[in-house]
C-alpha cells in the first residue's frame, strides 16, 4: 500500500515537472511560484530516496559480478602457477637424470659394460644389515654377482634374484669388503662397511696414504671392475706398532639419497664360481620374505 502511494506522488510530481518545464520554455523561462518551487523541492528528495536503493542495488551487484570475475582470474592464475611449479619440477628432474646418464654414459664407455638402470623399492636399514630390494631380476637378465653402481661410484653387490626383482648388499653392510687402492699412490688395501661408512685397511710399512686421498676399485679378486669410485679418506690413524693400519672413509656414494642404481651387467670369473650352481636364485616371495627386516 505504501508502495502504490509513493508511485503516486512520483508519478503526480513527474506530471507537475512537465507541466512547468513546457510553461517555462513557452515563456522564455521564468520563476517558478511558490507552489511550484515547493513541489520541486519536495520532488528532488523524494526522487533521491527512491533512487538510492537502486543506486545500492545496482552497485552491490557490479561489484558482485567484478568479484566473481576476480576469483575466476585468480582461480586461473593458481591453476597456471600450479602447471608452472610441475613442470619446473619435471624439468629439475630431468636435468638431474640427464646429468646422471650424462656420467653413466661415461661409465658405460670407460668399463664397456652394458647397464641396467633399476629403481630402488624397499631399504633395509637395520644396524647389522644395509640391503635394497629392486624391481628388476632375472627376466631383466639381472643375477646374482653383478655389481650396483650409480653416477657417484660404488653402490654394491646383488646377492640375490627372483624372476623381477633383486636384492643388493650396500658396501657399508658389515660383510661388505672390496679391495681398493689410492688413486694418487697406487697404496692398496681393503675397505670395509661397518654399517654407517666405510673404513680402509692397510698395510702400514712403507703405504702412503693421507686425509683427501681417493679411493677406486683395485679390480682384485675378479668381483668389481678396476676404477670404480669408493670413497675419499677423511682420517687416517696414527702409525704405531701394529703392521695393520685403518682409515676412516667417506663413501662416495650418498646411500640416504639412493632412488636409482644400475645393475652392471657382468659377473667377474669368482662370482661365476660362486654362483654357477645357482645359489642365490631366489623364488619372488623368497625374495620378498628375504627383504623383511
């Protein structure tokens, strides 16, 4: 009721406005007389108070509609910072792989051995042993003897295989021992795992070995191919009586970041001999059980 008044009024006032305004351009414009004046005044407020709702309205929808249009744009924007991050992400990641085929190639062409790259599936970290499980086996042509290397250096030996996995002892496992020599002396000895690093043994008369010194695979034994990366001495001890003496050794190899090895697809005469009547051949939940901690 109160809605159909005020039309009233407006509709009434807008009239009068007519009126007056054909009188004024017919007259050559004039004053308007006070009733007039009056209802102008009354009009203008009243036209003020109509329009302001509108006004509001009109205005809480454009800044309703900008609002959605600023979350598409913002939901768009995050969708493409989203796509940057992974492929930034896959980039990294191939240029990491590329580095590390980069020195396998290298590897490959240095040892002419063919390799088989393998992902690392399981870890077994306990304290007395240091094993991987991985996902390739004797199907890949993966058996047991062949070393485990990545771009650093050294990794170990695979011990054992079922038809699509394998498991490697890690040379810092306790029964892990490889012969070695200085690079820069041409001193030898044998390094061994003690479950967190490496140590290097040698015989002290006339050896020259020092803090820095690289150590590479001696090729000894028909196990490991010479030339291989072991590990930089760090410490050595001090000369005494003992004709035995032990080196502290950082292993090339960082075994806490370990994602991917490869296989090295040969077998020195010795594990040929060790493994001809097929021990270390495993069935896959042998193996799979072999791998519980």
């Amino acid at each position: 009721m109160l809605l159909a008044g005020l039309a009233a009024v407006l509709v009434g006032v807008a009239l009068i406005n007519m009126v007056v305004d054909r009188r004024a351009r017919t007259e050559g414009g004039r004053e308007l007389s006070w009733w007039s004046g009056l209802v102008l005044d009354v009009a203008v407020p009243v036209q003020k108070m109509v329009a302001f709702p509108l006004e509001v309205a009109r205005g809480s929808w454009d800044e309703y509609v900008a609002l959605v249009d600023v979350n598409r744009e913002n939901e768009a924007l995050e969708e493409r910072i989203a796509a940057l991050e992974e492929t930034n992400l896959q980039l990294s990641e191939a240029l990491k792989t590329s580095g590390r085929l980069d020195r396998i190639a290298e590897m490959r062409e240095e040892f002419d051995v063919p390799m088989l790259p393998t992902e690392l599936v399981g870890l077994d970290a306990s304290t007395w042993f240091r094993s991987v499980l991985l996902d390739r086996g004797r199907n890949h042509g993966v058996h047991s003897g062949m070393p485990l290397i990545s771009e650093q250096g050294l990794v170990g030996l695979i011990t054992a295989t079922s038809r699509n996995a394998a498991k490697g002892m890690l040379l810092i496992d306790h029964q892990s021992a490889v012969g070695a020599v200085v690079q820069r002396s041409r001193s030898r000895g044998m390094v061994r795992g003690n479950g967190d690093g490496l140590v290097f043994e040698f015989i002290g008369r006339d050896a020259d070995v020092a803090k820095g010194d690289l150590l590479i695979t001696s090729g000894l034994g028909g196990v490991f191919p010479k030339g291989l990366r072991v590990g930089v001495i760090t410490e050595v001890e001090p000369e005494g009586a003992q004709l035995l003496r032990v080196a502290t050794v950082e292993p090339a190899v960082d075994f806490g970041r370990l994602e991917q090895v490869f296989v090295m697809l040969r077998r020195g005469p010795t594990m040929d001999l060790l493994y001809a009547t097929g021990t270390g051949d495993l069935a896959d939940d042998e193996l799979a059980a072999a791998d519980t901690p």
